[in-house]
C-alpha cells in the first residue's frame, strides 16, 4: 500500500463503525457536544505528547508508508487523524454496545437521550 497504508487503516476503522450510527441508531453524531467532550481531551493530550516525542528525537514516522504531509512540529498528518479517528471509533462501539445489551455504562439511557 505505500504512502497510504496509515490512512487507509482509519478510514478502514471508520467503515466498519460507520454502520453501527446508521444500523444501531447509536446516535453518537447527534450528540455532539458529548462526543467532543469525549475526544477533545484525548486529542490534545496526545497530540502535545507527539509533538514533544518528535521534538526529543523518541519516534518519527515512515514517510514510505505516511502521505509525508507534515503539520507543524512534524507531526504527519495521518497521526493527527488517528487521535480523532480511534476515540471516535470507540465511542461508536460503545454505545452500540449499551444499546444492543442495555448497559446503562454509568448512566440512564433516559439522560443519554435528552442529550
């Protein structure tokens, strides 16, 4: 695959959640504010955590098997998209799990839907 192989694994993990909002009606995207309270943390931890990782010399990224378009810092930007992608992904997988089981996961369902 190449240059795309990072950014075909997201997109790889975005089509097999996608199904899970339009089948389940897991209503992720609906909610919104909840989901970039979810993310939005994570996001910027780790992308801080990156910049200062590249910086100190610890990790750099293939340019053979990354697009090579780097953001500021040197980040590529399939690194950027992995840090919204996976949490994304992984809320998806959550509520359909909460709404296939019934799980509450620490909240009602009732206060889940009112947001």
């Amino acid at each position: 695959m190449g240059p795309l192989t990072y950014l075909a694994l997201l997109v790889g993990c975005l089509v097999v959640t996608a199904p899970l909002e339009l089948v389940l009606r897991v209503r992720v995207y609906a909610r919104w504010r909840r989901l970039l309270l979810a993310v939005l943390p994570e996001f910027v931890v780790f992308v801080v955590w990156v910049l200062y990782a590249i910086a100190q010399g610890h990790w750099d990224y293939s340019a053979e098997l990354t697009l090579d378009v780097r953001l500021p810092g040197g980040i590529p930007i399939e690194e950027v998209l992995f840090f919204l992608v996976v949490p994304l992904c992984s809320v998806l997988a959550l509520e359909a799990v909460r709404r296939v089981t019934g799980w509450d996961a620490g909240y009602p369902a009732e206060e889940a839907d009112r947001t």
